[in-house]
C-alpha cells in the first residue's frame, strides 16, 4: 500500500493493538483507554487554541485548590474533561488528579473498573494566559482489591505498578507521547483528521546532552551539592539552559536532544514541588523506557512508595550521563 497512506492509518489506537501483537480483551481494552486520552487530549487542545478569543479560558477562578495554588479556569476545565471523557466507558472506575483532594469515582463503571487514571490535567498551568506550551501528564494503573471506603489506598504504590504514562504537549503541535513498558512513541494531532498519527517509534534519549533544566531563581534556597552542581555547568563548555516552566515542554526537548531537568528539594522544603503519583512516576517510567534515568538524588522514582496521594518529590529526570552526574555530587559532592 502507499507508505504515506499506511502512516495515516497509524492511529493511537491501532498502535496500541500492535503493541500486544493481539486482540486480548486488555488489549482492546488499553487501546480503548488510550482513545479516551486522545479525545482529552483534543478537547483541551481545542479550547487553548481559542483562549484569546472566547470569555471563560485564562485567568484564575478565584479558588485555591487543595495544594494551595490559586486554580486557573484551564485547571478546572482540564480536570473535569478528564473525568467526562472517561464516563460510560466502562474502563475506568476511579481518577485521581492534582485538581482533587480525594479521588473520583464514576459509579457506573465501579467496582468493576480495571483501570485508575492517575493525572495532571494542566501542569504548567501559569503558561496558559501566556500562550506557552503546556502539558497534560497521565499514567494508568490497574486498580487493585475493591477500595470500598474509598481511600484509593492501592495507588499508595510505587511507580512499577504503572502498566501505561504518558503526557500530551500543547505547542505549536499536539504531541502525544506514550509508553506501556514496550519503548515511547509520539504523536502528532493532525487537527484535519481530528487523529493522532504516529511520528516516532521507539524513541532513544542520547546518553548526554547539552541541556540542563532548573529554576535557577531558586538558587538561593538549595543546598550546597545542588548549588555546586549548578556552578560545574556554569563553568564547563558545553551545557546551555533552558527552562519553560512546564516541565513536559522540558522534558520533551531533552527527551529528544538529551540533558536533565531537575527540581530539586529546597532548604525550607526538602520533598520538593512535584508530586509523584502523577507528574514524577509518570515521567520517570516514560523516560526510563526511552533509555534515561529518573531518580529522587538517592532513590529511582518509580521504586518510591508513597504514603499519600499527593505526596511531593524532589526530581532528576533525563540522559543517564547527565542525571548520574547530578547524583554525584549529591553523593559525593563532586
Ligand atoms: P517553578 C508547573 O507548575 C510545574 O509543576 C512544572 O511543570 C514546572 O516545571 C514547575 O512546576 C515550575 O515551577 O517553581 O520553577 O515556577
């Protein structure tokens, strides 16, 4: 057939089936899954692309959320296409997002739901009244045991238990890049077929890169390693920085290009801003798969279990090279 008639037809879903090499009930169930994502994935893009020009998109609501921040009305739309996209499709019972204190549950599809989404519904949410690129963060568990006083204690597990993550990046494109434990793969929203068609298979991150990725406006609050880390890139040729503020944008670029994004623990808070359950686990079984390394400074992400559900973690997340030279001087203080 006609090679870019076949590239078309890669469609997130038919990808999903190849990657079981079957037509299994979880592998249909999965590819379903992942549509669902997908069809998120549109509407949120939909709506930012129209932020300028309808009422009801930027700005904040007026609310603070559970983790303190002040809600933007992105957050709230994000959060709650999450849940509508996920309402009679009989795979997921329960969500747990950075938006809620408690986990949702949609009845209908309890307690049979197989499946937890664990998501970020706009993480770098202060990019939205500025027009940068911002992301969406998921990872899919399977739910575990019945959780009949519905405190979702079976998320309270580490990032191993991830079967599916993933994050979509609102840029210049929509880009959906996903893992299920059989390498990471883009795509890219082709808005005239309304369909994410395959870009990339099987995505290595280099084993060094010229990126590193910080807040350095937090210099002052780090300890001695992180701030002797930061002085090494400063004086050795070779490293350039970047920083969005969205950390997918980040970590996309250095997905590709190589490098490290880190947000490290800070004096006052040593855990860090980034939760793990649905920013850092996701990413870091993501990036793990593409080859790179995702470690709090003295544990790997995905091997931390939590003991809440928004439990904060300090981030290393990247080219293995790049992460492992941060690790040392946090271990070594060189
Ligand atoms: P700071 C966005 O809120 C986010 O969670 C990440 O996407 C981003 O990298 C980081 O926090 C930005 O935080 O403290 O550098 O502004």
């Amino acid at each position: 057939t006609d090679k870019s008639l076949d590239r078309d037809c890669t469609t997130l879903s038919r990808h999903v089936l190849q990657q079981f090499q079957n037509f299994s009930p979880e592998a249909q169930d999965l590819s379903a899954l992942m549509n669902r994502i997908a069809l998120a994935g549109k509407l949120i893009a939909r709506r930012m692309s129209h932020a300028g020009l309808m009422e009801g998109v930027l700005g904040f609501t007026g609310e603070v959320n559970v983790q303190g921040e002040s809600v933007k009305k992105m957050d709230v739309y994000a959060n709650d296409v999450f849940i509508s996209v996920f309402k009679q499709s009989g795979l997921v019972c329960r969500l747990a997002s950075e938006e809620m204190d408690k986990p949702y549950y949609i009845p209908e599809n309890c307690p049979i739901g197989r499946y937890s989404l664990l998501y970020d519904p706009i993480d770098g949410s202060s990019n939205t009244d500025t027009n940068l690129s911002l992301g969406s963060i998921f990872a899919i568990r399977k739910q575990e045991g019945d959780d009949l006083d519905g405190d979702a204690k079976d998320l309270l597990a580490p990032g191993h238990k991830q079967i599916a993550a993933g994050y979509i990046l609102y840029g210049p494109s929509t880009m959906l890049v996903y893992t299920m434990g059989k390498g990471v793969h883009s795509f890219t929203l082709d808005p005239s077929l309304g369909e994410f068609i395959l870009t990339e298979e099987n995505i290595q991150i280099p084993v060094h890169g010229p990126v590193y990725s910080v807040n350095e406006g937090n210099f002052w609050q780090w300890n001695e390693p992180i701030r002797e880390y930061v002085r090494y890139v400063h004086r050795t040729e070779g490293y350039t920085a970047r920083y969005s503020g969205a950390m997918v944008s980040d970590i996309h670029r250095i997905l590709l290009q190589g490098g490290v994004f880190l947000y490290p623990g800070t004096l006052p808070k040593p855990e860090g801003k980034l939760r793990l359950l649905y920013e850092s686990a996701p990413l870091a079984f993501l990036i793990e798969q593409a080859g790179g390394k995702a470690t709090t400074g003295h544990q790997n992400i995905l091997d931390v279990v939590p003991s809440k559900l928004h439990q904060r973690t300090p981030l290393i997340i990247g080219s293995k090279q790049d992460v492992a030279k941060v690790e040392s001087f946090i271990q070594n203080g060189h």
